[in-house]
C-alpha cells in the first residue's frame, strides 16, 4: 500500500487525519491549509490526489443554516484505507525501533563476550527465538545464533569451508542473507557441533528463507551491515 503514496503525501495525510480527529468532522481545503502554512491550491490539490487514490473522499455540503438553491462547499474526510495506511506506518515504525533495540543489545553482549565467551548470549537467543516474532527481529537473531554457532567450532568449520559460507552472509541484500540456510544445513553435518544448535539451526532455515523474502531491500541490507558487524566482533 505505501507504494502508492510518496514520503510527502504520507505526512500530508497523517497532518489531515491529525486535524479531522481533533474537530470529529469533515474538513475544508482552506483550514487545512492554514494549519500546515502552505497555499489553498496547494492543500486542494493534494487532497483531490488523495482521492484519486482513495485515502480521503470529498463530500459537498450547504453552508450551515442555509435553504433552497446556493453554492456548496466541499469538505473532505478520510477513508478507511487512509486509517489503514497509518496504523500500517507506525506498526513499521515500532518494528524498526524494536529492531534497533535488538540489535543494540546484541551487539553489546558480543562486545561483553569476547573476554568470557558467547555461550550465555547464545542459550538466551536459542529460547527467546520464535516463529511469532517479527520477521526483521527473527533474522537478526538467528543470524547471530548462525555466527556463534559456527565460532564455536572453529576446526571443523575451516575442514568444511564453511569460513567461505559464513562470509558470504555480508554481501548485500537477500543473496548474502541467503547463505545463512546453507551453513544451517552444513552444520548438521559437522560432528563436533553441538546437537541442540544444528538442530535447530536446521529446523529454522526454510522459516527464515520464508521470513527474509517478506523483507524490504532496504532492510535486507540493514541486516547485511549487522551480519558483516557480528562477524567482525566474533572474528577479532
């Protein structure tokens, strides 16, 4: 749905809803422009784009008390799809700030762990981990529990090529990301890996290839630039 709707309608549109929520009635092209400092012909226009597109519709009304023939206003207020649209916004917005939070507390307990190991960060991760999650914070995590897992079998992970694999997984977007449910598969074959990591880690790679094609470019490179962080922290 945002593909219909540029960066600056969509803030036009949040301002309108704003305002029609504050009055609980249909709002005239000029008192919207008022509001937001910008011109008449500016605000109408916008707002009959708008309609085209379905997220307000404009309704012709009498002036207040009057009878008979005269000349009507046209007000607007907005559809559901509009409603949808916002609620659609923010959900993303909260994902993206709840993202970032992960990432961060991931990151630090990588930086907390290079003295005494990983194994903590890595029991937290296999328990917290699950098919509810959102699909950008699901990613971040097994990626993380992928890396861990394979630094913690250094030797056999050289014996199998696995290093080539793991690497792999920073090249942008979803071919990189990718790479993760090969080593998932490689690793049940590794024997000195840990039975509980590779099944799980086998377990999860058709729910993750599943969860990264619901993704967006951009955020399969965000996790791109996450992956190539933990690999570097793992690794040095």
């Amino acid at each position: 749905m945002t593909k219909q709707i540029t960066r600056r309608q969509q803030q036009f549109l949040g301002q309108f809803l704003d305002m029609y929520q504050e009055f609980d009635q249909p709002i005239h092209y000029v008192a919207l422009s008022k509001r937001l400092e910008i011109g008449k012909v500016t605000a109408y226009e916008m707002l009959r784009l708008l309609e085209k597109r379905g997220f307000v519709q404009g309704e012709f009304h009498l002036p207040s008390g009057h009878r008979g023939p005269g000349r009507s206003t046209v007000l607007f207020r907005p559809t559901k799809k509009a409603n949808d649209l916002m609620i659609q916004l923010s959900e993303g917005k909260i994902d993206i700030e709840e993202w970032e939070m992960t990432r961060d507390r991931i990151l630090l307990k990588l930086y907390e762990g290079k003295v005494g190991g990983y194994e903590t960060l890595l029991n937290d991760l296999l328990v917290r981990i699950s098919n509810r999650r959102p699909p950008l914070i699901y990613i971040t995590e097994m990626i993380t529990v992928t890396i861990l897992t394979v630094a913690t079998i250094k030797k056999s992970v050289e014996e199998n090529g696995l290093l080539d694999r793991l690497r792999k997984i920073g090249l942008p977007g979803e071919i990189g990301l990718s790479a993760l449910a090969g080593i998932s598969s490689a690793l049940s074959l590794v024997e000195n890996i840990n039975l509980r990591f590779s099944t799980f880690l086998l377990d999860h790679s058709n729910k993750y290839l599943e969860m990264l094609s619901q993704l967006s470019e951009e955020k399969q490179n965000q996790l791109s630039d996450f992956a190539r962080e933990v690999t570097k922290i793992v690794k040095g």
